[in-house]
C-alpha cells in the first residue's frame, strides 16, 4: 500500500508538470500576440504614411521624411490613434467624435462622469447588453488612447 505522502507528491509532481505546460504554452501565446500587436501598428503607420504622400503628390507637395502623419478624417472602423497635443477630435472615427462630444458636453455643463448605460442612452442606441457593451469597449479604448478619463471605475469623462 503506497504512503499518503508518496501519493500526495506524485500529485504535486503532477501538477507542477501542468503549471510548466501552461506557462509555456502562454508565453508563446503571449509572443505571437505581441508579433501581431506589432504588425498591425506597422501596417497602420504605413498606410498612414502611405496615405499622406498620396495626397500630397495629388497637391503638387512632395512627402517629408519621417515625420509622423496624421490622416485629416478617420474611416470608419479605424484605429483610434494616441493622443497627443494638438490632435482634434475629427481624427477619430464618427462614432468615437459622438461618444466624446457627449463627454465634453458633460464636462462643459460641471456634470459628473457618466457610466456606459448612460452613455448608449444618450447617444439614442437602445440600451441593451450588446449594444452597452461595444460603448463600453469604445469607451475603454478612448481612456487607453489618452482622450478620455475613467475617474472611478466605470464612469467616464
């Protein structure tokens, strides 16, 4: 008959061997996420890039280097980039310039930050889980990017 400790380490062995399979397994997870991270900012500052010089050749201008660009009026389903001083609102896709016209609204009257259900109110969208949902993701992005704020979580301005 086998000892309870002997039978407790040959589970621990066992599951120490699982821990390692699955931080491995995250870490290549993890590198691939990154790689592809990576790509898409590359083919985002390309195309950026590639769409100035394109106007500009259509002005008569002739494309500067490598200083950075930033397109007049974003697409819709565009990245929203980083902001940064002097970057307007009208860069963002429409549906982001609602989102923050309504928070600077809001922070032109002193009100207090509003939450995502008040948010996909105001903006006329019917205010069920999907669609409270994709407000919140935009929301979240907006604070990542640096163009709004998440004083407490869940409230933004």
């Amino acid at each position: 008959m086998a000892s309870v400790l002997g039978l407790l380490e040959e589970r621990e062995r066992v599951a120490r061997k699982r821990v390692e399979e699955l931080q491995a397994e995250l870490e290549a997870a993890q590198s691939e996420w990154d790689e592809w991270l990576i790509a898409r900012r590359r083919v985002s500052e390309v195309w950026n890039v590639g769409e100035s010089a394109g106007q500009e050749a259509v002005a008569g201008k002739r494309p500067e280097g490598d200083k950075a660009r930033t397109p007049s009026a974003a697409k819709p389903g565009a990245l929203v980039p980083v902001w940064r001083e002097g970057l307007s609102a009208h860069v963002l896709a429409p549906e982001y310039q609602q989102v923050m016209g309504l928070l600077a609204e809001r922070r032109a009257t002193g009100g207090q930050p509003l939450n995502c259900r008040e948010i996909t109110a105001l903006l006329g969208l019917e205010v069920v889980a999907a669609k409270v949902e994709g407000v919140r993701c935009k929301l979240k992005r907006l604070v990542a990017r640096g163009w709004a704020l998440e004083p407490v979580p869940g409230r933004f301005a």
